[in-house]
C-alpha cells in the first residue's frame, strides 16, 4: 500500500541543533556513520546511485537510538538540576548527577533500540534504570539490554501498552525517558528528535564530499515518527522526496496521515521489523511528518526478508528494522512506479537504522550467522 500525503506545507520551525552535535561529539568513541554507496544493488532497482546511512554501530551499540536517547537523557537531567553544568567527560557528569540528585531512575519502554540505549546512559551515568518491554520481545533483545545492567520487565501486552505502563511511573525520582509523546509530556520527546539531528548533520558533509548538494529522494523507517520528524526537519521543505516506510500490520503515520489525526491501530503487531512495532504515532511527530512527506509505504515480512537477504548479498549484514527503508523502496519499485516514479539517474538514500540484533533470526533468514 502507498498512501500519497496530500496535506503537505510549511515545516515547524526547527531547533538550533549545532549544540546536539557538539554534545554527541564530546561522548567517549563518537564518529559519524558510514555513507555507503551500493552500486550494484542500485543497478538491480533501476536507479543511478543507492546510497545508505548505516546506523548499525554508534557509540558501541547497534542503532542510531543512543544519539536521541543520550541527548534526552542530559537535557531531563539537567533541567532537573537547573541548567547546565561543567563536565569534560562522562564520569564528570555523572559525579555531578550524583551531587545534585542523587540517583534517580531512568525509565522507558521499548522494542530493543531505544531501551538499550537509555540503559546504557544509566550505566554510564552510574543511575539505576528500569526497561518494559512488549510480550514476544526476542531473547537476544532482552539480554541485550540487561546486560547494561537494567531491570527489564515484560508487560503482558503491546509496545504501546509498554508505553502506558513506563508513563505511570513517572515520579520525582523515576525519570521516564520516552521516544513518543503524549499530552502533557512533549520535551523529551522533542530532544530526542533533536538527538536524531546529528544523523542529518553527518550527512551533510558526506554528500558534500561526494559533490551532491541533496538526494532525490530519501526512504526511512516509520515506529512512532520521531526519526521521521528528525529526517523532514533536516530534509524537508526542498527537492528530496521523503517517503516512509511501516510494516503493513503497524501503520501507524499512514492511519494518522489517513484520519488527518494521531488514531490506534490495534495490535498484536507482530511484524519482524519489531523496532517498528507501534500503533500510535506520536503526536509530537505528526507535523513535520505530514508538512515533509510525500508518501507512506507499506511492506510484509517477506519483503523485509528479501531486502535482508539483498543487503547481507552486498556486504552489510542488518536486522530487521533496519532492512525496512530498503524495503519501502523495492515496494515502490516493484508496485508504485506509476504513482511515484524514481528516474534512472535518481539519487536515492535510505536509512539503515539497526544491525543484527537477533542473531538466531537473522541466520533464519539469511542461511548463516552474522558477520
């Protein structure tokens, strides 16, 4: 299914995001990302040139989630301490919470990515942290964010379930780190959208140093929408077509897009791509989603499979969510070409947001275990 976004217009206004990346540059083992050129998958689909944003690995961890989830977690602390401190390294920063606050708990919910990194601010900031996460989480998600030293609870339910259930334990000392908004809670939310700005920044320069001033058109994976509305802040309002990309049983931006407000699609959602599990999008998302996108894709499994598979065949071995921009875009290939056409000579970018986080169901997929 490709819905097309009629409702396009003037973007939000953006945030000053140089300080964001000044900050993730500060973190012990900071780099940017890869900008890969694939040049023979891009023959395969009929484009000029396929380049990926390889989120599979920043600082120590297999997704891009650490970049929004550390930005959040300082900006929350230090709103908490009354603005900000001087520290030079995160052992400082740490020794400072520990002064001024004692140690509160971080507290989210998650499907893997984003609980493990906010685990992993925990641990680096010497702070407890509690992880819920859906019912059928994979094994080797749930070690993985253990192993930082969380505790981890699985709610009997869906993410979104998982979501109401870390919303309720907000308290003077149980501080909720959450990716997606709700009423009355929007500035963390919006600081890990702003913590998905030094994606963009990177990128910037990358294709400066390929000679391109933009792409044609950029395909991204859609959970609740914050990367979404980090991607349309930074790519939006120009000639880059943004297109997302949902698994067909989690839709939530195309229903929202659909209703023309944030509505649930019920789950169980079961789909691999288990970072894109969500079944409301965040309405702090909504309007830079709907003001930048051009359309919304919908992909199955087998899709996500085979794009899997294509990726592993080209020399980069990724989970399942992070197969889902390339996907969305074999899907407008293979079924949308009429109704939004890539040129033989276009651009094309797509977001790889995760590396292997299953391993055993990556080797299901793929006939061998990861490298």
């Amino acid at each position: 299914m490709l819905l097309r976004n009629h409702h396009t217009g003037p973007l939000p206004a953006g945030a000053d995001t140089s300080v964001v990346q000044a900050f993730h540059a500060r973190l012990e083992g900071y780099a940017p990302s890869p900008l890969l050129e694939l040049t023979g998958l891009a023959s395969e689909l009929g484009v000029g040139r396929l380049l990926v944003k390889d989120e599979s690995a920043r600082l120590g961890l297999p997704a891009f989630k650490i970049l929004g989830a550390s930005w959040a977690t300082y900006r929350l602390l230090m709103a908490r301490m009354g603005g900000e401190r001087q520290w030079s390294s995160i052992d400082d920063l740490a020794a400072e919470v520990e002064r001024r606050l004692g140690a509160p708990r971080l507290v989210t919910a998650t499907d893997g990515n984003h609980g493990r990194a906010v685990a992993r601010m925990a641990r680096l900031l010497r702070l407890p942290s509690t992880i819920l996460v859906p019912a059928g989480t994979a094994a080797a998600r749930v070690d993985a964010i253990a192993s930082e030293g969380a505790d981890v609870r699985v709610v009997d339910g869906t993410y979104d379930d998982a979501v109401a259930a870390a919303a309720a334990m907000a308290s003077d000392r149980d501080l909720v780190v959450s990716d997606t908004s709700w009423p009355g809670y929007e500035d963390v939310p919006r600081w890990v959208v702003e913590g998905y700005s030094t994606i963009f920044a990177e990128l910037d320069m990358q294709l400066a140093a390929l000679g391109l001033s933009g792409v044609d058109a950029a395909f991204v994976p859609v959970g609740v929408g914050s990367l979404a509305a980090a991607a349309a802040t930074a790519l939006g309002g120009g000639s880059t077509v943004l297109v997302g990309v949902e698994p067909d049983g989690a839709a939530c931006v195309t229903a929202a897009l659909d209703a023309g407000h944030v509505v649930e699609v019920p789950g169980p959602h079961r789909s691999l791509m288990a970072g894109l599990n969500c079944g409301l999008a965040s309405p702090l998302a909504m309007p830079a989603i709907t003001a930048a996108f051009a359309a919304m894709v919908t992909v199955d499994d087998d899709r996500c499979r085979r794009s899997i598979r294509a990726l592993a065949e080209h020399g980069l071995d990724v989970g399942e969510t992070g197969a889902a921009a390339l996907a969305g875009l074999t899907a407008v290939v293979d079924e949308h070409a009429g109704e939004l056409p890539l040129a033989p000579t276009a651009t094309v970018l797509v977001l790889v947001t995760e590396g292997v986080t299953d391993p055993v169901g990556f080797e299901a997929v793929v006939g061998r275990p990861p490298r």
